[in-house]
C-alpha cells in the first residue's frame, strides 16, 4: 500500500467541508490525473490528483467524483464513477512495475 490508510468518516469530514463552500445549488467535478505515456509502450507512474484523493481517498486511473449536495435524491448527492479493475489491467500494471524495479537496480 502506497499511502497509510485512513477512516472513511476522514473523508466524508473532507467532503462535508468541501460542501460549505459550495454555493446554494452548486455542483462540483473532480477528475483523476490520466496515465502519462512516456514512449509508445511505457508510461510514468500513476498520481493521483490531490483534491479527489482528498475527497474520496481513491487512488486509481479513470475516476470521476460528482458533489451535488442540493440533489433531490440524497443518492445522487455525491457520486463516485470508478473504472472497474479487470484480471487484464491488474496483471499489466503488476508487470510494468516489476519491469521499473528491474530498471532501477
């Protein structure tokens, strides 16, 4: 694990602050960072954006996070959209890294 794990009331402590800022029927988007390519096979080590990992504490690629505190619906008042990690992309991801390792040693 890359980062020492937090509560998940840290994080909705993080969002409720978030909210106060917002104004009366605001709505806020925070997109992840995108995998940078270094070559046409490589790319540099996934990070993070700092204000959705704030926010939500999820580290991957491909994540969206929606805060519409005045949604009718309370459901639909904060939405995580998250890329479902397939055997595949595990496997790659696992493979580049040991790959990187190599490299460094």
């Amino acid at each position: 694990m890359r980062y020492a794990p937090l509560s998940a009331a840290t994080y909705r402590e993080h969002r409720a602050r978030f909210r106060q800022h917002l104004e009366k029927g605001g709505l806020a988007i925070f997109h992840s960072n995108d995998i940078m390519p270094t070559s046409a096979d490589g790319s540099m080590p996934f990070k993070q954006a700092s204000d959705i990992f704030y926010l939500s504490g999820i580290d991957q690629e491909e994540t969206i996070l929606l805060l519409f505190p005045d949604a009718v619906d309370a459901k639909d008042r904060e939405i995580l959209f998250v890329r479902e990690t397939s055997e595949l992309r595990s496997r790659s991801g696992r493979a580049r890294s040991s790959r990187r390792r190599k490299r460094r040693s």
